[in-house]
C-alpha cells in the first residue's frame, strides 16, 4: 500500500517537517520549496494533506495563509504547535574556537542573537533553518556552523555545538492542516476552533458592529487580523477564529449577526483545538 503523502514548506529537517514525523508518522512527508508549492501539492493531487506554520509566538504571523486560502478550496482540519529548539551545529572536527560564521533563516539567526554575540560569530542569512544546515554539510568548513532544528543534524550527518540556543523559552509555532475535504469536528467532543474569512462592507462602524455579536453573545475571539484585498485601500478582508463550534448557540447567533455587516462570510475550517492552548 503506497503511504499517503503530506506536504510542507522547507528543506529535510526544519521544523515543519518535525510536525509531519510527530503527528502523520506513518504518511510520507513531501518537502516544498515555497508555501504556493504546497498548496500546488494538494490541489494536484500530489499530496493529501499540506501543513503550514500559521504564527510564531515571536516572531507573529508566519506565512501570508490569507493570500491562498479565500481561493484555493482547502481547509483546515487540524492545528499543531511547537516549542522550537534551535541547536548550533556544524561539521564533524568542529568546535566553537574554529566556527567563525552561522547560517540561518532571518528569523531563527534574530532569534538567537545572544549565542551568536557571545561566540562573536558572523550571521549568514539562507532561505530556510534546515537548508542552513545542508550547505553547512556540503561546505565540509570547520569555520561555518548553522542554527537548525535538531532533526536537521541527525539528517546532515552534523555535530551539535551547543543546545537550545534560542533566546527566549516560549518560542512556539502553530501549524494548521490543510485539506481538499472539509473535515468538521464533531461539536460537544472537547474544545473546536472555528475558522472564517470575512469582507466587511464599506460604512461607518461595519467592523464595530460585525463584532459586537460575538461579544454580545459571549464567544471568545482568539485572532482578528486584516488585509487588503486588490490592492484596495477600502476593501478589507479579515481573518478571525473563534473558540467554539458553529452549531454552539452562541456561535451560530454570532455568525448570523456577522452576516448583516459583511459582503461575504466563508468558514475555512472547524477542528479539535490543541492542548497546548489548555497549557497556555
């Protein structure tokens, strides 16, 4: 039986492909150069399911999901969060006198600033943590290391230098899956995070009144972000999720409310809400 397939943005090795080994094991995860290739991927065919990192507790929003969501009729089934660890790593015979340069994405090398200070080394921006990692092996340079996830060393063949080389603790990512089927969690199951996109209309206190609904029937907001929509600086397309399933009465009240203000409402996904917010 050929395994089922599940597409991430990254090379083997980064964090999003730690997320694939850790909850689809048995699926074959499928690296992609960029996150349209994901996408790409699943509404192929070539892939049944795709997982994006979403937002960093650091860093904010991650990956612009908003720009391919609307239009690419995927939806998300499930999220994942991750505590990142970052280790430094570098070629057998390396040591942290011979590193002089460390390479890395721009957000993993500003989020370990202080060993790079420390250690007076030079950051070298690369397009992604495990890609750092795999031209660190093909350099074979004792003055190179990288700043990866510690799959990306098993992978590389590289020493690990020093561990958990990142500044702050709560560095946490959440990944959401992707699927072409709308997989809706059942309601009354345990915790749901619904999902939606929405367009308010063009009046004076449309995004006050669109979400007084939610505060007036006692659902819990948990994001709300905004984006243009063609460039336009009146069209305004909003991203919000909610805890709660659409069938809960408070829910259901609210998206009906929601409805009056806006030119479009579209869910984007209905899922089990991760523990890791319980522990939050």
């Amino acid at each position: 039986m050929t395994a089922r397939r599940i597409a991430y943005q990254g090379e083997p090795g980064a964090n999003s492909h730690i997320v694939c080994k850790q909850h689809y094991p048995e699926w074959e995860a499928v690296a992609c150069a960029s996150f349209e290739d994901v996408f790409a991927a699943v509404e192929n065919g070539d892939a049944e399911l795709a997982l994006i990192p979403i937002d960093n507790s650091i860093a904010g929003r991650v990956a612009d999901i908003h720009h391919f969501l609307p239009t690419s009729g995927l939806h998300i089934i499930a999220e994942h969060f991750l505590r990142i660890q970052f280790n430094l790593m570098a070629v057998p015979g390396s040591s942290l006198e011979t590193i002089k340069t460390v390479h890395s994405h721009v957000h993993a090398l500003g989020q370990c600033r202080r060993v790079i200070r420390e250690h007076g080394l030079t950051p070298i921006i690369s397009g992604d943590t495990a890609g750092a990692a795999r031209e660190i092996a093909d350099a074979q340079d004792v003055t190179q290391a990288a700043i990866a996830p510690p799959l990306a060393a098993e992978i590389y063949g590289l020493e690990i230098l020093a561990e958990d080389v990142e500044d702050e603790d709560h560095n946490t990512t959440r990944f959401v899956v992707l699927s072409p089927e709308m997989v809706e969690a059942p309601r009354g199951q345990g915790p749901v995070v619904t999902s939606f996109i929405f367009n308010v209309r063009n009046l004076p206190a449309s995004l006050y009144k669109a979400l007084g609904g939610f505060a007036t029937n006692g659902v819990n907001m948990t994001k709300l972000e905004s984006y243009m929509v063609g460039g336009e600086f009146t069209a305004t397309q909003f991203l919000a999720e909610v805890d709660g399933h659409p069938e809960d009465i408070g829910v259901k009240r609210a998206l009906e409310e929601l409805t009056f203000f806006t030119t479009e409402v579209k869910i984007l996904g209905v899922y089990p809400a991760d523990p890791f917010r319980a522990e939050g």
